[in-house]
C-alpha cells in the first residue's frame, strides 16, 4: 500500500543549522498494516510522517502509495487519498463551525463542489449514524458549535472526519499526545476500532513506549533519521517495554534516552 525508498531530507542545507532529519529510510506498507513509530527527540517520526504528507518535499527518493506516485505531489493533491489526525485537537477542526458541518466537509473530500442544497435528509441521519459509535452523545448535538467540544471530544470528531472517506492511508501524528489520560485511552479504543472495521492502512506516531507496543500489528524504532528495529507479528505480540529498551540498546549501541517516552 505504502512504498517509501531511499528517502532523504535535511533542513537547512550547508547552514550552522544544518539537520539531518532522513537518512535514506526504506519503509513497506501492506494494505492494512497499522503501524506504530516510536523513537527520541529528533528521531524523524514527525518528519516521515510529513514527507506523506506533503507538508514539505524530500530531497531524494519515492514515495508511492497503492500505486500513485506521491514523490512530487503536492499537499492539496495528497489530500484526497489520505487521513490526517494532528497533535493538537484545534487544528483538526473549526470553532465556529457546527459538528454536522465538519462532517459534510468531510464526506466531500475529493468530489466536486457546488450551489446545491447543503446537508439533506439522508445525510443528517447517517451522521446521526457515525458520531453514535463515538459513544460521546455528539449525535444529539450535531449543531453545536466545535468550539464548546472538550479536546477529546474534537479529536474524536477529527478521527471520524478522517476516516468517512475511507482513506488509503491513515496518519496519527502523536493524536493523543494533548489529551488526559483517560481521554487518551478512550481516543485511542476508538482509533483501533475505526481502523479494524474499515481495514485501514495507518501510521501512528506515539512517544509512549506502551502504547506503540499495545496498539497496530507492527512496530518501528527510529533514531536518528533511520530505522533501526522493525517488528511485527508473534515477536510484537509477546513485547515489552523492557525487552524493546534491550533491542534498542543492541541494534544502536545505546540506551533510549527519551525521558518523555520512559515516563510515559
């Protein structure tokens, strides 16, 4: 599904503030893999997720998904096979617009627009549908402005705007990063289970460690710009915390120094 090669990026080249951010990372998606990306402070688990994106272009290398060659792309372009969910539950969503209507944009993603009426009948009773398996009562509150929402509330809504089009790929840049703890653990239920009903392909960038190794069928380590651990089936079943610090000490030569990913 997904199909990253020899992929490079550096942020201001031939500067003192020159950074590697990828190093020639090689990474293959199958359709329905969902993957967790764990790794330090400047590891370039944001950055990849980014290249996808199309926030920013790579300086060298391909990145194709099912088939459409995203190398060049541009991010309005991009848009249309993928889902985003970001840090911050603001940035997904838009205070003054009502709930309904943040899923109306999303049901249209990628078609045209026009002057016809703007939410019928059908509509209003299959988001009625959509925001009931969120489990949050937004289904009685499809007018109310997103602005009075809680952030677990708006993040919720912002994965199911992501996921109504059934993206080819699903992003999750570290979505519940922002979030209580509870809250967190509710989003991330309702995450997993959007993801198996729809048989999604998604990439999760998470700083806690036990979250990535809990969560998705596969898991990838990065340091440095590179991956260094990639793991997946009975091996990420029977993983721990403790044994994934032991693998990343003997494939980097060093400890995992991340304290927000530890303390997490």
């Amino acid at each position: 599904m997904l199909k990253i090669n020899g992929v490079y990026k550096t942020f201001h080249p031939g500067t003192v503030s020159e950074k590697k951010a990828i190093c020639g990372v090689d990474l293959h998606l199958k359709p329905g893999d969902f993957v967790t990306v764990i790794g330090g402070n400047g590891a370039g688990k944001s950055t990849l997720l980014n290249l996808v994106a199309g926030v920013f272009p790579a300086d060298e290398g391909t990145i194709t998904l099912d088939g459409i060659n995203l190398t060049h792309m541009p991010e309005h372009k991009r848009a249309a096979y993928l889902g985003r969910v970001f840090q911050d539950p603001m940035t997904g969503t838009a205070a003054t617009m009502e709930i309904h209507e943040h899923l109306a944009l999303a049901s249209r993603r990628g078609k045209r627009r026009g002057l016809g009426w703007g939410i019928c009948r059908a509509e209003r009773e299959d988001y009625f549908e959509r925001l009931k398996t969120l489990d949050l009562g937004l289904e009685n509150r499809m007018s109310q402005k997103v602005g009075t929402l809680s952030g677990g509330q708006r993040q919720a809504l912002t994965l199911l705007m992501a996921t109504m089009k059934q993206p080819k790929l699903l992003l999750l840049d570290e979505h519940t990063a922002a979030l209580d703890p509870k809250t967190a653990q509710k989003v991330l239920t309702l995450t997993q289970k959007l993801i198996e009903d729809q048989n999604l392909t998604a990439m999760m960038v998470t700083h806690n460690m036990q979250d990535a190794i809990t969560y998705g069928n596969r898991l990838i380590m990065m340091k440095d710009g590179t991956i260094i651990l990639d793991i997946e089936g009975e091996e990420k079943k029977h993983l721990t915390v403790e044994i994934l610090l032991e693998k990343f000490a003997q494939t980097s030569g060093s400890t995992f120094s991340s304290d927000r990913a530890l303390l997490s």
